[in-house]
C-alpha cells in the first residue's frame, strides 16, 4: 500500500511540474475556453469554471485548482481565446496545405437560421506522409449561389492563403462540375438513384406519412399515443417524423411505423382518420413492409458510404455489392422466396399469407428500377487502375494506362517482401504515399486516384454541427472558429499566442 501511495504521489508530482506561473494561466484559459466550445456555450460560466476547477483539482491536487479559479470567465476572453485557437489551427492547416505535394476539396453551401447562405470547405491534404482532412473555411455567400459565386469565394480564399490550385487533384460536391477533375458526390447520386418508384409503391409511401403527421404533427395526438404505447407495452412509445433532407429518414419511419401498426390502429379506433383502414389492408401492408425493408437496406449502403478516407474504390465497390443484391432479390421474388426482406417474410409467415401479385409486380419493378438507376448515377469502372488496389496481383501488369518504365517499376514493388507487409499494414493511400520518393511516377498516378473526396460527408456533418452552434438565440454568432476546433482532428500547438 505504502509503494502504491508513493507512486500515486510520484505521478502527481510529474503533473505538478507541467504547469509553471507563466504557462497555467494560459492552459486554463484554453481549457475552459475548449470546454465552452464543446460543451454549450449556453452554460452558465459558473458551471463550466467549476468543471476546470474540479478536473484540475482531481489531477494536480489544491494549489493547481486555486490557480485555475483566478483565471477571468468573461464573454470577451472566452470568445477571444477561442478565436486565437481557431487562428493558430488555421494557419497551421494552411501551410500544410501549402507544403502538401496535392490535395482535394470537398465543398458544400446551405442557408443557416439567419438566412445566411453558409459554404463550407474540407480539404484533404499530405502531411508527414500520411492523408490528413481539415476544415479549410466556413464562409458566408454574400448573394447568390451559383458555382460562379462558389468559385469565386473559394478562389478569393485561395489567393488570399497564395494556396495553388495547379496542385489541386480533385472537388467533391453535390453537383456543381468544374474544371479540374470533378467528383459528384456518391451519397447524392444514392439519394438521387432511389427517388423513383412504381406509383403503387409511391402511394404507400405517401400514406404512410400521412399517418405519421396526422400523429405527430398534433402535440395531443403525440402525447395520446405515448401513453398508449406504454400502456400496450410496445417496443418504441413514439413515431419518427420523415424529414426529406436527412438521408435515414425515410427507411427509418417506414420500420418504425411497420413496427408499431398494431398500437397505430387501435389508436385509429378512437382517432378516426381517413386512412385507417390502410392498417387493416393485409394487401397494404405487404408494400408498406418491403418498403420498409429496402429503405433499411438502402440506410445500410448510406451508413457505408461516410466516414473518412473514404474513396472511389470503397463506392465502387459497396455499388456493385448493392446492384447484385438488387438482382439476387429479384430473382428470389420470382421464385416466391421473401427471406431477404425480413419484415415482409415475417408478416406473411405470421398471417399464413401468400404475397399479393399486384405487390409482387411493383416489388419487382422498383428492384428492377433501383437496379438501372444505381448504374446510370455509378458507371461501371474499368479494371484499368486495378494495379493501384493491389499492386502484387501479377494480372494488374497488362494495364493500358502504365507505359513500359511504370509496369518495370510496378513489378519491382509486387516483388518487395517488405513492401507487401506494409501493404497490409497501411490505408491504401497511405502506403502509395509511402513510395513517393522511390517509386514517385506510380505514386503521383495513384495520388491522383485516391486522394480526392468522394464524398461531401465531412460538409453534412458540419453543417448538423453548425445547426447546434448557431441557434436562433445565437443568430449573429460567426461558427467558424468553434466549428474549426470541433472538427480538429489532431493536436496543434494550442500553447502559441
């Protein structure tokens, strides 16, 4: 016990001497400035210097929580220092753009609670060898928001920065094309791919969120339905409102409803609504199932397509997987298996039903749909930068794109022991950046593959980010430098200033 208490004293000790008179007011002020910014900036300043306090104290013991509560909490030096943080991040991140050999950008505009038309802007960039992504700037458009405007806000930014677009490889967006190589983002083209349906389907789906505001529109209806969902025992006790924007919405509300039918049409009973014999249409209920189950799929691919480093080989690849599942749902349809679309085979099994041909024809004609759609909005891809995926695949070597001293080159690497171990070990992009020095033709080639954006999916999270930032009550605030530090993803020298 005696050794674990001298260690323990030890160890505080070691934390003791991080912090000396001319450097803890500062670390403070940044601590409960960070804790401001990704708390709520709402909080009153007493709770959040009471959190400093107290973490300080658990960790460094009195005299360090003492020192901590001298630092001032005013507004001013709260939004001053998160102000410096966001200046220190950004000029870092700009000379690291600068000093990149390439980079991409992704790129997105929306209009914020004051009516502010907002463009955001991520870059991905090389440092230290290895792909980082950033927020570049969150900038408001003065007028309109053609591509012209677009352009000419980034550009000004650029020139302002001396940041150089010869280097640029790549714009992600959601539709508007320019003239370096240009990247439409591939959860729209999904969006936009799964818009179309039978008009059999489309009216299902229309009802069914009819049913859904008729309840969750009216406040009383709401609160009725929760209790009685209580009452009944249910899994959920509310609905899901569809919300055309959000990518989830819509597969997310048909499994709900589908989930919670048998509490919606007793609660009809007493409500009566125009539509409620749709709950007691087994008929009906067989589309309002598949949709139920295909939008769930649909929500899967989305959920695949974001997050970071996320590139042209990882969408081409889940599509593809998506197209023959398509398919393969197809062909099961026409042989009377519905396995594959649980909530419609476990409605049938249960009810001792057969699927209605009607249904079964729109089913297969939105698959069919889907099927065409998916490939128009994703072209199939050539095998041409196979090589780029797996450079050690001796089938590659008879690419058309590498002249005769690149496929020499590309032998070499597929040769390499250790090489193929860090293959394994290291993101794709990684690795390729990893044999710029040595191999630096192949690597500017595949550099130009797999460092552009192929989603706009950093700007969409920032943008939910910036929603919770910039409320109503908060409409004049500038987000830009709390939203720079909240997607800072990695350490920068906060100390400076």
């Amino acid at each position: 016990m005696e050794g674990r208490v001298s260690r323990s004293n030890a160890v505080r000790g070691g934390w003791s001497k991080l912090i000396c008179p001319s450097q803890d007011t500062l670390l403070g002020r940044n601590l409960v400035a960070e804790e401001k910014l990704f708390g709520s900036q709402t909080s009153q300043k007493h709770v959040v210097a009471s959190v400093a306090v107290l973490r300080f104290h658990c960790m460094l013991g009195e005299k360090a929580a003492k020192r901590i509560d001298m630092v001032p909490l005013s507004n001013n030096t709260l939004s001053r220092r998160i102000n410096d943080m966001s200046n220190n991040v950004e000029t870092t991140i700009v000379q690291r753009v600068k000093n990149s050999p390439y980079y991409a950008i992704q790129l997105d505009e929306s209009t914020d609670v004051a009516n502010l038309a907002i463009l955001l802007l991520f870059v991905r960039y090389v440092n230290e060898g290895l792909v980082e992504e950033d927020l570049l700037f969150c900038r408001p458009l003065e007028e309109r928001t053609t591509g012209e405007d677009i352009f000419n806000l980034t550009n000004a930014y650029f020139q302002e920065k001396e940041i150089d677009w010869s280097r640029c490889l790549g714009i992600c967006t959601d539709g508007v094309a320019s003239k370096v190589s240009w990247t439409h983002c591939s959860i729209h083209r999904k969006a936009l791919a799964t818009k179309h349906m039978p008009e059999g389907l489309k009216e299902v789906l229309d009802n069914a969120v009819k049913m859904v505001n008729f309840i969750k529109s009216r406040p009383t209806n709401s609160r009725i339905f929760h209790v009685l969902c209580e009452e009944m025992g249910s899994i959920h006790n509310c609905l899901l409102t569809h919300t055309e924007v959000r990518w989830l919405s819509r597969g997310k509300i048909l499994v709900r409803l589908f989930e919670l039918r048998t509490e919606i049409l007793v609660f009809f009973n007493s409500h009566p609504f125009h539509l409620a014999s749709c709950m007691e249409n087994n008929v009906w209920l067989h589309s309002l199932a598949y949709l139920a189950d295909i939008f769930s799929r649909i929500n899967d691919l989305n959920l695949s397509l974001q997050g970071l480093n996320i590139t042209v080989f990882n969408v081409q690849d889940r599509v593809e997987s998506m197209i023959k599942k398509l398919q393969f749902w197809e062909s099961c349809l026409e042989n009377n298996q519905t396995e594959c679309f649980s909530n419609l085979h476990d409605f049938l099994a249960e009810h001792k039903l057969q699927l209605d041909q009607c249904t079964k024809t729109n089913i297969t004609a939105h698959l069919k749909g889907l099927c065409t759609t998916f490939r128009d909005y994703f072209p199939a891809i050539s095998g041409d930068n196979d090589w780029i995926r797996n450079p050690f695949d001796d089938t590659t070597f008879s690419t058309q794109i590498l002249n005769t001293e690149e496929k020499e080159k590309l032998i070499e690497i597929s040769c390499d022991y250790e090489l193929r171990r860090s293959f394994r070990n290291l993101s794709l992009i990684n690795f390729w950046l990893s044999l710029r020095n040595k191999y630096p033709l192949l690597a500017e080639k595949a550099a130009a593959v797999l460092l552009p954006f192929s989603t706009t999916y950093l700007c969409e999270k920032a943008f939910s980010s910036y929603a919770h930032l910039k409320t109503k009550y908060r409409n004049r605030l500038d987000a830009e430098p709390d939203l720079r530090l909240i997607f800072l993803q990695r350490f920068h020298n906060l100390e400076k200033g």
